[in-house]
C-alpha cells in the first residue's frame, strides 16, 4: 500500500490535483483512498459530482459512532472519499479532525476492509502543526509532495511544510518528494519555483501548467479526467500518476 501525503497552501490547487490524480490512479486499475484533511471537507467533490459527502466529524457528533459505510462513499472510477471535515466554526481545534478521522478509520479497519493499493492523504498547509502534520508524524503517510505556484506566499508555505516534513524524516517518518508546480501561468514563474526548491534542498517533482480545463471540469463536479477525457490536462495528471508509481517501485527496488 503506497502512502502519499500531498500538502499545499489553502486555494493552489491541491485538492483539484489530488483529485485528479486519483482518478487517474483509480482509471489505470488502481484502488484508490482518498481522505480530505481539511475542515472545508471539499476535498472529493470532483469525484461526487460536485455534491460533498458527510463528514467524520459531522457523523460523530451526530450520532455518537459510525460504520465505514457512513464514512467511506464511493466515488468517480470507484475511489474511495472520506472528508475528516471539522469543529463547529469557532469551536475547537480544525486539527482535531484530522486527529479523530484517522483513529476511527483505522479502529474500523477501513484499511484492511478496503485494500487500496494507494491512498491519498488530501492536507492543508497553511499551518503544519498538530492534526495537520498527522500524516507525517503519524508515520501515515510514505512519502509527501507539495503542490506550489510560483507565488510568493505558496512558496513560503510550501518552505514550512518543507521543514516541518525534514524534522519528522529524521525519526524515520515520511520523506519529502519535491514540489508539484501547479503553474500560475506569470513570467519568470517557473525560475521562481526552480529557485525556492534549491533553497528547500528538493526538486520539481512534476509540472502542471495553467488550462482552463480544470475550470471547464470542475463547473461540471468532475475531475478532468473524467469530464475532459482526451484533453492535454488529462493526459498530465495520467502523466502525474505514472510518475509517482514509477518513483514509488524505483524506492522499493
């Protein structure tokens, strides 16, 4: 089972890339698990047609307890979505749910029941600390990739979420695999990205370029992979995938 934890700082792209990724793996015959780790809880939504599935946290407080059935909702290609969702607004701390999502799936041995070949750990980077880094520090996830443009405050994140990933690495946690430039489409950008992953001291894992695709897709509810099929968007994300198994098997070998 391959762990991927894809952070990134709050509207770059991340979720549409995580979930476009998925379809790709899931496309290719891959089961896939993706679990949203953000309190916005919009993690799937291109995989439910645009229509958000109830939370862990919503369930929970709503009922006291819960079935996998009620928290693992069947998607696009047949991935697997959970949303950890979060606190009532203003109450409570937004890791938590992150934190309670994790100890239930694995209480209900989602992962046993489920077998996915790969799962999808969907976080938000704008503050990588308790809840948020429970993928890392958690020994969750294998490896994490952080989705960044060449904005300033995208690389600012993507540096935190940089060093925090390095301090879990030395206890034999997580690894970083580099940035996914998820491109913005403004001069100079990519020498601006280039420039911060050399001073992080990692690489560009994969380019996405800027098309208008992905909008076309997701006024629809749909990744494009889906929606846009035969698209060039599509054939990068397919492209994306194929690289992460490639790097995953070149790791195991």
């Amino acid at each position: 089972m391959i762990k991927l934890a894809i952070y990134g700082k709050g509207g770059i792209g991340k979720s549409t890339t995580v979930s476009n990724l998925a379809a790709a793996l899931a496309e290719g015959g891959k089961t896939v698990m993706q679990i949203g780790c953000d309190p916005k809880a919009d993690s799937s939504r291109c995989l439910t047609g645009g229509t958000a599935i109830p939370t862990v946290l919503d369930i929970l407080r709503e009922q006291g307890d819960a079935t996998l059935d009620e928290l693992v909702h069947k998607g696009a290609f047949g991935v697997l979505c959970v949303e950890s969702g979060g606190p009532v607004p203003g109450v409570g701390c937004a890791g938590r749910g992150i934190i309670t999502a994790f100890e239930k799936l694995e209480e209900l041995k989602a992962y046993e029941t489920y077998a996915p070949d790969i799962v999808l750990y969907d976080v938000l980077g704008d503050v990588v600390c308790g809840g948020f880094a429970m993928p890392i520090r958690g020994g969750y996830a294998d490896e994490v990739l952080i989705v960044t443009s060449g904005e300033m405050m995208s690389l600012y994140a993507a540096n935190n979420i940089a060093s925090a990933v390095k301090q879990f690495s030395k206890r034999g946690y997580a690894d970083l695999g580099g940035l996914i430039f998820n491109a913005k489409g403004f001069d100079g950008e990519l020498e601006q990205v280039e420039k911060a992953a050399a001073e992080i001291g990692t690489k560009i894992f994969f380019h996405l370029p800027r098309d208008g695709s992905v909008q076309q897709a997701e006024a629809e509810g749909k990744t494009v992979i889906e929606a846009l099929p035969d698209s060039d968007m599509a054939g990068r994300y397919r492209e994306l995938a194929a690289k992460i198994l490639e790097d995953i098997h070149e790791q195991d070998v």
